[in-house]
C-alpha cells in the first residue's frame, strides 16, 4: 500500500436484521471510518460494482442459506482481513436457535415461499471461514467498533474483552439481578459491554457468547440450586449463544445435567 493510501474496506450482511451495519452509519463511527478506510463497498447503502480485493470486510448476520455460505467465501478470497460483526457473526445470535428447535415446522412457518433459498442450519461465520477479528454483541457496541478502527490507524493488535459481565456490572455499582431473583448469564458470558442489559435492570442473554473460563457447569448448578429447571436454563442460554455455549458444555461436561 502507498504511504497516504487509504485501506480498502467492505461492509456487507448476510442474513441478519441490518442492524449491526446501521450502527457503521451512526455520525461518529462513520466520520472515523471515512477518515481512515476507504469504502469500496457497502451494499446498504450504495451499489455494490467493486469487484476488487480488500484491506478488511466487515460481515453482518448468521449463515442461513447456501447462498450466505458462497458470498462469504467470494468474500474471504477477495480480502486480507475479515471482521465478524455483531452477535449473529460472532456466534450465530438468534437464528441460530433454530438448531435447538424442529426445524422443519419453523422453515415451513416462516419461509412458506422461499424454501427455494436453501435453508441450511444457521451457523456463526467461522464455521464456513476463516474470521480475524470479532466485534461481538447485538447490536454491536459503538465504542469498540470505534476503538477497533483507532487500532487499525494506529497498527496494533485490537484485544477482545474477555473478563465476564459481572466484573462490569460490578464495577458499575449495579445492583445484582441474579441475586434478587431473575436469572442472569453474567457470570458466564463475555463482558465489554458495559453490562448495558443488568445497567438498564435487564438480565444479560448472553449475546457476547461464553467468557474466556467460564465454569459453566459450577454455575448451572448453582442456579439448579436456587430452583431454576434445565429447560429455563436452556432457552436462555439459546437465545443468542447456544452454540457456542455448547461447545464450552462439551469442553467442561455434560450440557446440562438432567
Ligand atoms: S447481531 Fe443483532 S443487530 Fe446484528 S444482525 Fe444480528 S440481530 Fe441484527
Ligand atoms: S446482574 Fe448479572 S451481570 Fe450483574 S452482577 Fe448480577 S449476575 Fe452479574
Ligand atoms: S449484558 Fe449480556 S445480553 Fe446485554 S449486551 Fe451485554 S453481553 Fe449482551
């Protein structure tokens, strides 16, 4: 790249809700994003001609359809990064409960006409590509979006979070909703957020997908103990993350003890 030379960048989505790249057009992430990148391609916002290679893509959504699986790969040829962006991305978000539900009933209910698309089980986008870098959560935060970029223009390694929900929460003077009642993934998910959910008196889902050492079996239990049931347990950790937190399970022990 010549000195000066912007890098070139493509923000595209696969199957997603659009709203992770709605947060790129929020006024201080794109005024950012224009000073250093070069965007060859944003398909929400302007015709997609660029045929040529990029510096980084950003990738909204969860692979759904065989046609997702093709344009992600089109994508990972043609660039030298690739950024999963948001939780859909990073591990799969709410489509991916599909994989814990009868798959056939939901296709028929919800694609009535369009089964022609090739339905697959919805999947994170690593499982189909190689991915550098995550920008986790639903939407994604635009203060790490923004840091991302500060560490892009200045060359260094951007460093995801990777202490869970609670020491945010903590350190925020929240008070604890687990321990008034309401079952909580804090303790077991990846923070960053600023415990934005239990900040606004909202259990946290998950959606940043389990923490780095999440002893997921220790607090399944202890939540076992306080009377919630498998199934409860279950649903919610499928909300966002359910794969991911499965393959953790699978790491650690049995997926939830019956
Ligand atoms: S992560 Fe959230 S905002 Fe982004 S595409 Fe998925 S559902 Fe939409
Ligand atoms: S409210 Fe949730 S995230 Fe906050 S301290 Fe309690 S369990 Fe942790
Ligand atoms: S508190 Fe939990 S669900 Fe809410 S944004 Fe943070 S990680 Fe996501």
């Amino acid at each position: 790249m010549k000195k000066n030379e912007k890098l070139k960048i493509g923000i595209y989505g696969i199957s997603g809700c659009a709203g992770c790249l709605l947060t790129f057009l929020y006024e201080p992430v794109f005024r950012e994003i224009s000073k250093i990148f070069d965007i060859k391609s944003f398909p929400l916002i302007k015709e997609d001609k660029y045929k040529g290679e990029f510096d980084y893509v950003f990738i909204e959504g969860t692979v759904c359809f065989d046609d997702d699986i093709i344009m992600l790969k089109e994508l990972r040829n043609r660039a030298k990064k690739v950024v999963a962006l948001g939780a859909c991305a990073h591990v799969g978000g709410v489509p991916s409960m599909r994989n814990f539900m009868d798959n056939e009933k939901i296709i028929k209910f919800v694609y009535p006409k369009y089964n022609h698309l090739k339905s697959s089980l919805p999947e994170p986008i690593d499982k189909h590509i190689k991915v550098d870098c995550y920008l986790p959560q639903c939407p994604p935060s635009k203060s790490e979006i923004l840091e991302f970029i500060k560490c892009i223009a200045r060359d260094i390694e951007f460093k995801n979070y990777e202490d869970p929900v609670c020491f945010e929460c903590r350190k925020m003077g929240n008070l604890c909703l687990l321990d008034k009642g309401k079952l909580c993934l804090g303790p077991v998910t990846n923070g960053g957020c600023e415990a934005l959910c239990p900040g606004n008196k909202v259990t946290c889902y998950g959606c940043r997908g389990p923490c780095r050492d999440a002893n997921l079996k220790a607090f399944l239990e202890l939540l076992k103990e306080k009377g919630y049931t498998s199934k409860e347990l279950e649903e919610k950790m499928q909300t966002f993350a359910g794969l991911k937190f499965k393959e953790e399970e699978e790491k650690v022990s049995k997926w939830l003890e019956k």
